[in-house]
C-alpha cells in the first residue's frame, strides 16, 4: 500500500543518511575552547582529529603534529614542532597522545604570560596528508595566581549557608573542593584551624577533595577554618585560600559569680554580686536567695547590688544563666560581720555653770571620742552621743 511504501522510503532515506555520517568522514578537530594555565606551569591540551577516509594510509607513526599560536599561516608563528621539539625556543612540549590514532593531546610546559593566546593545529603525514584546522582552536589564557578554593558547610549530610548556626551535638562536615591546574608535583590541600580536627581526603581528576568531619561543640563557636591550595613550583609556591567561621548555638557553660569588693564584709558597707556565663545565644540572668528554707527570687539582670548591708544580708546567693538551650547555675554566699560597738560615757562636773561630757566609742576597726560642754542649767535627762546611727542616753546622773 501507498502507507508501507511511504514507510519505507523514509527508513531508506534514514539509513542513507546514517550511511554517509560514518563512511563519508572529514577533517575535523575537537579541542577545548578555552584552557587556564598557572604562570611557571603547565598546560595539558585535550585533543582529537579526524581526517578524511582517503588519507587513512598517510596517517603513520612518523606522522607528526605542529601548533600555530594567532595566526594559521603554515610558515609562520610555528610555536611547536612535535618532530623538532627541542630547537623550539618559544615554548617547551611534548605531544603525549599518539597521532597515529588521531589522539593530537598535548602539554606544554613553563608557560609565562606572553604564551596566552589562540592556538590552532596541524597534522602532517606521509604523502599528501598535511592539514590545518583553521575552524577550531584553543584559547590558552595564563593567570598569574590560582583560583581560590571553596569551602562548604554541611550539616547531617545538608548543605547550608556559612552564616546558618549550628546546633551544638549536630554532625558537621567542611568540604574544600578546588579545580586542579596542570602541576608538577600537583598541587595539595591544607586545612589550618583551631583546635585540630582529623581530615580525609579524596582526588578526582582535574578536583581536589579535603573534608573535615566533628561534632559540634561550644568549642568550634565563631572558629575560622581556613583551607588553602598549594602549587609547588619551581621559582615559588602559589597559594589561594577559602576561610568558613562556624557558629554554634549552646546551652550556658562556665557560669560563675563574682563578688566586688569581697564576698565578706563588715555591715554597712556596699556590695555587688556580678554573673557571668557562656553560652550562644546570649542567657537571661535571674537572681534568688535561701531564706527559711525557701528559694525567694529576688531580680532579674546580671548584677545585684546592696549599697548599705546589714546582717540580714547574709546568706547564699544563687544565679541561674537561661537560653533557649538549658539551664546553669552558681552560688555565692555573703558573709556580713557586725561592727561590734562599744560605748562609753563619762560625765565631768565642776563647780563652776558647765560640766564636761566625754562619749567614747570603740570596734574593731578603732577609737573615736568626743567631748561636749554642758551648762549647768541643762536638765539631768538628755540625748547624747550618736554613733553609727545607733542613740544612746544617760538618766539621772
């Protein structure tokens, strides 16, 4: 029927198709566009060709590869001669891929920054095959410093951004990957941070692959891990860096109370009681007291002050640091020492209008007196003598 015919006219046709894509070759190059090279390195150029099927029988042993660089003239800007490549002054290579089996792979070493450019090639062979492939070429570009390497954050087994926190207990991985450039020796990975952390690493071809693997702890909060690659050539080492600074979120540590000026003091004087504590994200600082048994809360805030102590103020002081993440606490106790006040009185008359009145007044801190001058008219009940706020009086002398 006119369907089937139709049906296999177009299988025909396909196969005809098909026919000439394989046994019609021609000439044809696959190169890379675009290859970066480390100044005071090398280079490896992936190459293939193909050529046409006529020319099977030219393509020998002895065949032999040339590169032009900017221009393709066949008499000019000749850089690279794999038959002659040692009188080649402008750059030093070796074609390691056998041409024979159209594998034109080459390297090129030392390269300096005059060497970046556009670079085409050719093959010659035995008779008539001698082709350059002018359609495509490589474009070598020699940088100066490598590429810095990147650093990632994983937590269990998750990507997530280097300024996301991470919760204290989790699994943590630091990968340091870095496209490799051609080297010799090739270059190495190097973690620096503190403290010191085991790595594994791993190569693939063309990348390099350190990993740091740990457990969170409050001791890796706001720590920089800094992942360097180094090229070790033969005028200098060439380095680039990455640094990641990880933060960890914790409950409270190392909580602690401090006491200005002394956690014992005589009464009357001025205290503060000061907490501390470390933890992320920042606590909340509740004061209490032991009285009769009982817990009192007393305020909120990191330090508590009394600015005249009596003995009443003595006891144990308890501080509870709070985040979201737990709970710590530290205890102080006050020692409040009386003044022990000692008084005495003494009372001089004479026989003129006055009398002399003498206080005298004593602790263990020293001896003060004073002497007052009364009038014989003053009546024998009176106040006198006020020392530490405390009042004393004398009847019926």
């Amino acid at each position: 029927s006119e369907a089937k015919f139709m049906i296999s006219m177009s299988l025909f046709l396909s196969f005809v198709q098909i026919y000439r894509c394989v046994c019609c070759r021609d000439f044809n190059i696959y190169l890379p566009e675009r290859i970066e090279a480390l100044s005071g390195s090398c280079v490896i150029i992936k190459c293939r060709f193909e050529i046409e099927e006529q020319y099977d029988k030219d393509l020998t042993e002895s065949a032999k590869g040339v590169w032009y660089k900017d221009r393709n003239d066949v008499n000019r800007n000749v850089v690279f001669n794999s038959s002659t490549p040692r009188r080649n002054s402008f750059i030093r290579g070796n074609i390691i891929g056998k041409l024979k089996d159209k594998d034109c792979t080459t390297v090129f070493y030392d390269l300096r920054s005059y060497h970046s450019g556009q670079y085409y090639f050719r093959v010659e062979g035995k008779g008539r095959l001698k082709e350059t492939y002018i359609k495509n070429n490589v474009l070598i570009d020699v940088i100066e410093s490598p590429h810095k390497p990147r650093v990632q954050l994983y937590v269990e087994q998750k990507e997530v951004q280097g300024q996301e926190e991470v919760l204290e207990g989790s699994s943590v991985s630091l990968r340091c990957s870095a496209e490799t450039l051609c080297s010799s020796p090739p270059p190495t990975l190097t973690w620096s941070s503190t403290p010191r952390i085991p790595l594994s690493e791993s190569s693939r071809l063309e990348e390099l692959i350190s990993d740091l693997n740990f457990t969170a702890t409050h001791r890796q909060h706001r720590v920089t891990f800094t992942c360097t690659i180094t090229y070790q050539l033969q005028d200098e080492n060439k380095t680039a860096q990455d640094s990641i600074t990880v933060h960890v979120q914790y409950s409270p540590k190392n909580t602690a109370v401090s006491v200005l000026p002394s956690s014992s003091l005589l009464e009357g004087s001025s205290v503060t009681l000061i907490c501390s504590s470390d933890a992320n994200p920042a606590v909340n600082y509740t004061w209490s007291r032991e009285s009769e048994g009982q817990m009192e809360q007393l305020q909120t805030g990191d330090t508590l002050t009394f600015n005249r102590t009596d003995p009443t103020h003595g006891g144990w002081y308890h501080c509870t640091a709070q985040n979201q993440h737990g709970s710590q606490n530290s205890s102080v106790m006050l020692d409040i020492h009386s003044t022990g006040l000692r008084s005495s009185i003494t009372l001089h008359q004479s026989l003129t209008h006055t009398s002399t009145l003498q206080c005298i007044s004593n602790n263990t801190r020293g001896t003060a007196s004073q002497l007052l001058q009364l009038p014989s008219s003053v009546e024998r009940e009176f106040p006198f003598c006020d020392t530490s706020n405390r009042r004393t009086s004398i009847n019926n002398l």
